[in-house]
C-alpha cells in the first residue's frame, strides 16, 4: 500500500463450465495480482482450485502474478486448456 492509503476499486473473474465468478474488490493500491487472487476469496470457495495451475490475465492480456493491479483492470483466473484449438481445427479440417 502507498504512504497514503489509497484503495482502488478491481474485479476478479473465474469461470469454470458450469459457473462463473465476478468479484468486485476495493483493495490498497500496490495489491499485486497474486494478492487480488487470495482477497476474492475464490481459492477457498472454489473446489480443486489449489489445484489447478492458473495463467492470469488483465482484459485477456497476460500477466505475471507480480503485476500491480490498476485501478478499473479485471483481473482473469485462466484455467489450462483442456484441447490445443489449432490442433482441434485442424483435425476437423482432416475430417472434411
């Protein structure tokens, strides 16, 4: 957090087939992504997700978990792809 305390206002977003999660947080400003990850408190609602490795994203841009979250980013938990979607297009193309 800065010298002044100052808060920003986020969200953190998490979907998984059967449901998704858009958490609005108001957290210090300086909170990193991995911080922003543990205050929505999906790690400890949400099953298996220890789990999981995650890619973290702000608006679907990539980001390490030691970014510092701006004021307004949605920050995105991406599960792992469970098919290569160009090999998927491919081997549909194959199949005429």
């Amino acid at each position: 957090m800065n010298e002044n305390g100052s808060r920003i206002r986020i969200q953190v977003a998490y979907a998984l087939p059967e449901r998704q999660w858009l958490v609005p947080l108001e957290v210090p400003d300086g909170t990193t992504a991995a911080q922003a990850v543990v205050a929505s408190g999906l790690p400890a609602r949400v099953r298996d997700f220890a789990a999981t490795e995650h890619t973290l994203a702000v608006y679907s841009h990539p980001v390490p978990s030691s970014y510092v979250m701006q004021a307004g980013d949605r920050l995105e938990i991406l599960r792992p792809l469970l098919a290569d979607p160009k090999q998927v297009r491919r081997e549909r193309a194959r199949r005429g």
